[in-house]
C-alpha cells in the first residue's frame, strides 16, 4: 500500500520532484557557463601576458637604441648632462604612465565572471520570490 497516495500527497511530491530535477538542471548550466567564461579569461589572460613580455622586451631594445642615439648625438656639446638628466626623466614619466595602465588593466580584470553572477543573482530572487 502505498502512503503517500493515502494522503493525497502525490501532487507536492511530484511538484517537489519537478523543482528538484529543475533545479539540478539550473546548476548544470550555470556550471557550463561558468566553465566557459573561464576559459575565456584565461586564453585572455595568456593572450595578454605573451604580448606583454614580447611588447616589455621590444620596447626595452627600441629605447635603449633610442637613449644611446641621442646621448652620442650630445656627447661633444656642453649639454650633454642635461639631456642626460632629460633622458632619464622622461623613462621616469613613461614607467609612470605604463604603471597607471597596468593598474587599470589589472582593476578591469576583476570583472571576471560578471554574467554568470548576474545570472546566478537572478536565480536567488526567484528562488527568494517563490518562497
């Protein structure tokens, strides 16, 4: 004999089913798609580090050449200790600039995962709206 259908629970308990076998769905997707993005930001992330170091290494060699063309440029003038002292402010400023903009960079990369928090929070609410 079966009890739940003596009580007349068979509609809850099927509901109760649907509602998990839904759910368990839901969080299958929503890992799938977390999976995906971070793929994603990771191939982004590589991306970003190969070019990095390439541009770092290149632009390293390009100002160097750069700074020793203009010192010899110089050298037999009296100017020579102020381009000098010219040289060495402006890769001050340049290592600035490049600082700020690895800073934005690296803030703008916090953003990861963003649609799959916006969709896991919209889940809450109507998880929290049914309740």
């Amino acid at each position: 004999m079966n009890l739940i259908a003596l009580l007349g629970l068979e509609g809850l308990v099927a509901r109760w089913r649907a509602n998990v076998i839904e759910g368990a769905i839901a969080a299958e997707d929503r890992l799938e798609l977390a999976g995906m993005e971070w793929a994603d930001q990771k191939r982004r992330l590589v991306t970003l580090a190969v070019l990095g170091v390439i541009a770092g290494g290149l632009t390293v060699i390009a100002l160097i050449m750069l700074s020793l063309a203009i010192l010899v440029n110089f050298w037999d003038t009296p100017n020579r200790v102020t381009v000098g002292w010219l040289l060495a402010g402006g890769w001050l400023l340049l290592w600035v600039i490049v600082l700020i903009a690895l800073t934005l960079i690296a803030k703008r990369a916090g953003n990861a995962f963003a649609l799959t928090k916006r969709v896991l929070a919209q889940d809450w609410q109507q998880v929290k709206d049914r309740l």
